[in-house]
C-alpha cells in the first residue's frame, strides 16, 4: 500500500465510524496494519491533522479517550450532540469503542 493509499484507507475507515461511538488513534492503526504495513498511532494522528476535516474527526481521541488536541471544545460538542459517552472531557472508550468488525 502507498502513503497515498494509506491515507484513503485511514480517512475510508474514520468515516465508517458510526454517531456515539469513537477509535483511537491506535486502534486505527491497528485495524489497518496486516493490509498496509503500518501500525503507527503516530502516523494515524498526523494523516487527521492534515487530512482529517472532511471526515468524522472528533470521533478519533487518543487510547486514554483525550480529544484532539487544540479542537477540544469543538470535538466535545460534536460528541455530546451524537450522545457519545463521556467521563469528565473524555470519550469513555470503555463504553464508546468501535471496531471495524461491528460494521461488518
């Protein structure tokens, strides 16, 4: 897979994630990583920032549930209004996770 396919599957997959429910960074990486590779937290958080804003971003917190870092207050009103779980300015990921495999 090219960076440039990569890019698509990562921004394919984020868009899949249903209203309410969250990944994290890694969680996407690692649902990509046997067909592309790549298995880097990293990688996924940088592909957001840059390429992220035509899709459902705010639904792609850290592995601690932590919002995207300077989009905060944006990305927690976005959730709240889809019902996503949440502990204090966390996606609780215990409880809001998404795989792949649902969608299935």
């Amino acid at each position: 897979m090219t960076p440039d396919e990569y890019v698509e599957a990562v921004l394919a997959l984020v868009e899949r994630i249903p209203p309410g429910r969250a990944m994290s960074y890694g969680a996407v990486a690692d649902a990509l990583a046997e067909r592309s590779g790549r298995a880097s937290a990293r990688l996924v958080g940088s592909i957001m920032a840059r390429h992220g804003g035509g899709v459902p971003w705010h639904r792609v917190v850290n592995a601690a549930g932590r919002l995207p870092p300077g989009h905060e207050r944006e990305a927690r009103a976005r959730l709240r209004a889809e019902g996503c779980p949440l502990r204090g300015d966390r996606v609780d990921l215990a409880v809001a996770a998404w795989s792949p495999e649902e969608g299935m």
